[in-house]
C-alpha cells in the first residue's frame, strides 16, 4: 500500500505491507535508527515518537495508520548542531547511563511539556509511567525534565 | 514481532466498515487505536485476514452535550477524554477513570469504543459505563440501536456486539457526583479492581471490574447502602465468581474488592 508521511519536516512516500510497524519503516525503510525497539509489545516506550504532536508508541502502529500524518523522532528534535533544550537537559544532568531508553524519554518529555510547561515531580513521573529505564534509577531522568522546563521557559 | 499478513481498509463511513464486516464476516476486524488488536496479532493470538480502519470516520471522534446527556464518539481517546472541558464538568468520574489508563502513549492512541468492544476483564470504563448506567450507540446491517450497560458485557472478550456491527458512539447522562477508584496492576497498569460509585440522592450505583470474568453492577451493595458504607462494602463480592490469577488470588481479590469499594463509597 502507499503512504505518504512527513517525518521530521520532509515528506517520505513507499509502498508497504500493511503489516509493517511504523517502528520499522523509521527504522528500516527510511533509516531513522534513533527510534529504539525494546519490548515491540507497547511495555516499555523505547520506541516513542510523536505523532501529529501526541507521544505514542511507534511499534504498536501500522505504518499505514501514519499514512499523511506529521511524526518527530528523536533525530528530528535537535536545531542543526544545536541540541534541543531537552536533549542539553539530559546531557547536563547525567539523564542517561547506556542510552538506550533515551530517545523515548525525550519524546515523552517533549509530550509532558507541551501539555504542561511547568510540571512537577510527581506530574513528571505520572508523564513517565509508559517509559522503561533499565540503567538510572528514573532520578536524574525526572531531574534532566525538570531543569528541561526550565531552560524552555526561560 | 511481525503480524501475519493482513488486507488494511480505510473507511471514511459507518456503512462502509458494516458492509466490509458484513462481506468478510469472521475473516475482518475493525481497527481503531489498535491498542489491544495490534498486539494481539503481533503475538498471533489474532490474525484476521482484513482490518477495517475507522479511526477516519467523520464526526464519531466528537464530544457533545445532548440535553441532560453527553455523547461520546467511539474513536474518541482516552487522552481527549481526559481533556474533554466537558466531561470534566459534567461527567467528571469518566476523566478521571480515562487518567488511570495505561500510560500518557497508550491514552494518546486507545479509543473509548475501542475498549468497550474488546471487553477486556481487566479494563477500566466497563465499571464507569456500568455505575453510570450508560448506552452504546450501535450500527450495523439491520440499522441502529442502542444497548444498555448493563445487558453489553456478556463474558471475557465478549459483549452483545453482532458480528456486522460496531460501536458509533457512548450516551452518558450527566453526573456529578461520582469517582472511580483502582488498584493497579504493576506492570501493565491494568485494573486489578476497579470501583465506580455514582451517587444520587440516598442511594449509589456501583459498577465494579476486574474482579470478575465479567464487569458487573454490585447490586448487593447497592442494596446494603444506607449511608453506612463500611457495611455495605463488605458485600462487593456477594454471588460473583472471582477471578484467580498471578497479580491476585480470589482471595486477596475480593478483599481488594471490598477495600476499594469502600473508598469509592467514602470518597
Ligand atoms: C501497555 C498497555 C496498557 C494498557 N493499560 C490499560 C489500562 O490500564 N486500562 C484499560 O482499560 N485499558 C488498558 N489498555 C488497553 C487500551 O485502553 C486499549 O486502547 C483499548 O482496550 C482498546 O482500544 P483501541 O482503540 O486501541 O482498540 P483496538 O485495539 O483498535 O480494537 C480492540 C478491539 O475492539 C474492536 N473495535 C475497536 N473499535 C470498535 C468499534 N468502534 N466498534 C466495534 N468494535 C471495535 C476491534 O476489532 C478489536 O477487536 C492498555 C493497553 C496497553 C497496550
Ligand atoms: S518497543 Fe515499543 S513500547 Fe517497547
Ligand atoms: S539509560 Fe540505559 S535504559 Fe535508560
């Protein structure tokens, strides 16, 4: 089947087999290999982009489901060479230990901050609940969106 | 994890995703925020030869108040009904039963219609359409209907859906007066117990998940209620087949069932 979708500002169109993940089109048709696959079951949101602005799990989407919609992955976030705030965040605040749950935990945190700019710990972690991190204890993750906010806000 | 093959459709209406079901029978299932389907198939638990997309039907994503009622379209997610200005004013125990599902990714994708047809034991809104006294707006070859809560969830997995019809929208009246209460499953963050409580006047509806392999009104409570809501929690469990599993025993379920309908009673 065509589709036609615009990642990351351009406009990509294939033929794919319905069954195709869009987890897997990013990865393996256009590749976009920052979006990580963890579990491919929806448990632990590695594989988060956001699509038309909404944090979601790409491994549990169709890539035919995607078809003319807007997604950011992680490779779409920073500005050129110049990181986005939330990236510099983690970076700063040792946010990440192996990295692999990274480009969800910055997609979500994209989404967290969209909905509330300002949030709170526990309004952080709430926001977290869908992400796995295997390396850092979460501390320095809900940390790095904290400081995030900030730096955003000015 | 690849599914197996499968045909995809779009449908821009109700007709048209009937008249696919209607063709395909057994061979179709309807795609919405395909939350509980695609996983599924990715296990191979479910392999339908075609899937009928009607997440781009016109209109049944919509929100609006009809009277003393408030009309929720089926693909609504459960992310808008969370941000729904009114369903947090009128129907407020709904945003917050919508809140505790799942995660922020999962309630930005997963559909109200979508949960009910799928009648998972184990979901959140059964107890809240239950305790609400809701309607499913339905649609399929022989035309529209409408099916009261409490005659649509008929079994794990099953609802009183016809195989060629699917769910348009959810008829809620307006209550005030209500909230939701869970014990959360660690990992999935499905409900291990879920209480809804609607309280009117002097008496309460109660609407109770995850404790049976079928959602159901706790009328023993609702009899029991006076007021005295340490009481008459004690009967949440009373003439229910409670389910065993590896997050709770029958035992510490029904005491789970009690506990939360309790809070649900005093909150
Ligand atoms: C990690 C994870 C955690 C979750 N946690 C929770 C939780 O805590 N609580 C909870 O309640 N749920 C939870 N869910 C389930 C989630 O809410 C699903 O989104 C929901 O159950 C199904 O909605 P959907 O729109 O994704 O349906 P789909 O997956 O698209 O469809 C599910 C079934 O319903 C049928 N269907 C869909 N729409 C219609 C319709 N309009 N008419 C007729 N049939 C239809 C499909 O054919 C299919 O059989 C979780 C899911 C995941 C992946
Ligand atoms: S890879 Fe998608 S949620 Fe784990
Ligand atoms: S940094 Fe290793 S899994 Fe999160």
């Amino acid at each position: 089947m065509n589709i036609s979708i615009t990642v990351n500002g351009k406009v990509y169109s294939h033929d794919v087999e319905p069954r195709m993940s869009l987890a897997q089109y990013l990865r393996e048709v256009l590749d976009l290999t920052g979006t990580h696959i963890g579990c491919d079951t929806t448990g632990c949101g590695a594989c988060t982009i956001t699509l038309d602005g909404n944090a979601v799990k790409s491994c549990t989407l169709l890539a035919v489901q995607a078809d003319g919609c807007e997604v950011t992955t992680i490779e779409g976030m920073a500005n050129g060479h110049a990181m986005h705030p939330i990236q510099e965040a983690f970076k700063e605040n040792h946010g990440l230990q192996c990295g692999f749950c990274t480009p969800g935990m910055v997609m979500t945190a994209a989404d967290i901050l969209k909905n509330n700019p300002n949030p709170t710990e526990e309004e952080i972690r709430h926001g977290l609940e869908g992400n796995f991190c295997r390396c850092t204890g979460y501390h320095n993750i809900v940390k790095s969106i904290r400081h995030a906010a900030e730096k955003i806000n000015g | 994890m690849i599914p197996a093959k499968f045909d995809y459709k779009k449908v821009s209406s109700v007709k048209e995703a009937v008249d696919l079901l209607d063709e395909y029978g057994y061979d179709a299932k309807i795609l919405s925020g395909g939350h509980s389907l695609i996983p599924a198939m990715k296990l191979r638990l479910n392999r339908p030869e075609i899937l009928v997309d009607i997440s781009g039907i016109h209109g049944m994503d919509s929100i609006t108040e009809d009277g003393n009622e408030i009309v929720i379209g089926a693909n609504c997610t459960h992310s808008a009904i969370v941000n729904s200005e009114l369903i947090n004013s009128e129907l407020d125990i709904l945003a917050q039963t919508a809140k505790c599902i799942g995660d922020v990714q999962v309630r930005n994708r997963g559909t109200i219609g979508g949960s009910l047809a799928h009648a998972d034991p184990s979901a959140d809104y059964p107890a809240t359409v239950l305790a609400c006294d809701a309607k499913i707006e339905v649609e399929g070859k022989n035309g529209k209907r409408t099916i009261a809560a409490t005659d649509f969830f008929q079994g794990i997995f099953t609802t009183a859906l016809e195989d060629d019809e699917i769910i348009t929208a959810v008829r809620f009246p307006k209550v005030t007066n209500g909230n939701y209460q869970k014990f959360f499953q660690s990992a999935s963050r499905f409900a291990v117990v879920g209480v809804a409580v609607v309280k009117e006047g002097g008496s309460v509806k109660v609407g109770i998940t995850g404790v049976s392999d079928t959602p159901y009104r706790a009328t023993a409570v609702e009899n029991a209620y006076s007021g005295n809501t340490g009481e008459a929690a004690d009967h949440a469990v009373d003439g229910v087949e409670v389910m065993s599993d590896h997050f709770a025993d029958a035992e510490y379920r029904s005491h789970l069932a009690k506990v939360f309908v309790k809070r649900a009673l005093e909150a």
